[in-house]
C-alpha cells in the first residue's frame, strides 16, 4: 500500500527566504509524484509531477522538487518565498496499474504555508 | 475551457437528511474521480468513472453514499442518510487520460456540515 507522510502540517517564512516541504513516500512500485497546492477558495492545481527521467523537476511559481530514490523523498522548494506563496501545499503519489491505467492519488495531510513580511 | 465545476459549494444539513453534491468534468474528460478531506487530514480516494462506468470504488465509506455518472458526463454523489462523520470537503477531478503520471485537474469541493 501507498503512503504520503508531510513533516509539518504548518510552516512560516519570511518573504524572500527559502521555502522547504518535506514529503516523504513509501511505494511497492516506481511511484509517480506529485505536488497540488491549494489557494484559498480555489481548487487543487499540479505544481508539478515526476514520472520517469530526470529527478529534479521544475514546476509553475518558481517551484521545484527533487526525487530522491535512496531517501524516498520528494521535497518541494522555492529560493525565494513571495507573499503569493502562501497556501496549502499536498504531496501526492500513484502507481501504474498492471492494466497500463495510473491509480489513484494517494495524498499526505497538506502543509499549510504562512509567508510573512 | 471550463475547468471542473462543483456545485454546492458549501452545505449545511441536518443529520438524517439527504445531500446530492454534483460535479461537472472538463468536457471530453472520460475520467472522473471523488475525493474526500475531512477537516485536518489527508484527501481520501472514494471512487474512480471512466465514462458511465465505477473502474474502482474502494475507497467509498459505507453504503449511505452512492454516485452515479450518467451517460458519462456529469457525476452525483448522493449523502443518504448523512451522518455527523460525513462532513468534509467532497473534491471532484477529471483527467482525459489515465496513463502514468496524467494530470488530474480539481474542482474547487464542496464543503460538507452535517450538525
């Protein structure tokens, strides 16, 4: 079975400095990742995913993650924090069905992002 | 292009009495999935369409909640009878495709107050 674990359900930074989510995976298969964020009164939006590749994957907003194999991490991270930023971050996972078909998402709890002046 | 849309957007009922939540896909999507977040914890797969047609429904609580995609465009998820438990944040999402790594894009929940 799939699991998502988010190391803190709040996180606060100041604007300008480095915004770092952990997400940690735990997969029986290759996994496929992904980081969905949520501003308020909107739906979730794909940041960005990993498939296959390259294991540093940029995303939309200046976001980025890498996956990391040997850690089973995918940590998502922004140089620089803007105000904008602030909302809630989900790290997700899916697998590939034996059928070719991707699962469904598996999520962590969500990681609440404050950005303050 | 519209994206997925959820009505209600909020609802508050009393316990015992029905709630039909809808959601309306991104046109030509044949995949649509419900999701669920009650407050404070993960978003929880209930059930997964492709087309008119429940391709996995494992993650459906209990048999008060039934959703049906009729003619495989628009979906319902009907609350019957809704118990406390029942509140949340009910997700819709559709994808066009269902290969590794396809995006699924969200609507933006229903929000869920039974009392």
């Amino acid at each position: 079975a799939q699991s998502v674990t988010q190391l803190g359900s709040h996180v606060s930074v100041s604007e300008g400095a480095l915004v770092l989510l952990r997400c940690n995976y735990s997969s029986s298969v290759p996994p496929y990742l992904f980081w969905y964020v949520q501003y308020p009164n909107q739906g979730l939006q794909l940041l960005l995913k990993y498939t296959t590749g390259a294991t540093l994957v940029k995303g939309i907003n200046g976001f980025e993650a890498e996956f990391k194999k040997s850690e089973t991490s995918f940590h998502l991270t922004k140089p620089s924090a803007h105000m904008s930023d602030a909302a809630e971050y989900f790290c997700a996972v899916s697998d590939l069905l034996r059928t070719g078909t991707a699962s469904k998402l598996t999520f962590g709890t969500g990681t609440r992002l404050q950005v303050t002046l | 292009e519209a994206g997925v849309t959820q009505f209600p957007s909020h609802s508050v009922i009393e316990k015992g009495q029905t709630v039909t939540l809808r959601c309306d896909p991104i046109s030509g999507h044949d995949n649509l999935y419900w999701y669920r977040r009650v407050m404070g914890k993960e978003i929880k797969f209930l059930l997964h369409f492709v087309k008119e047609s429940k391709q996995d429904e494992s993650g459906m609580p209990n048999n008060r909640f039934l959703a049906e995609r009729t003619g495989g465009t628009y979906s319902t998820l009907k609350v019957q009878p809704a118990e406390l438990e029942d509140s949340g944040v009910y997700f819709c999402a559709s994808s066009q495709e269902t290969g590794a790594g396809t995006e699924a894009f969200f609507g933006q929940g229903t929000r869920l107050t039974v009392v």
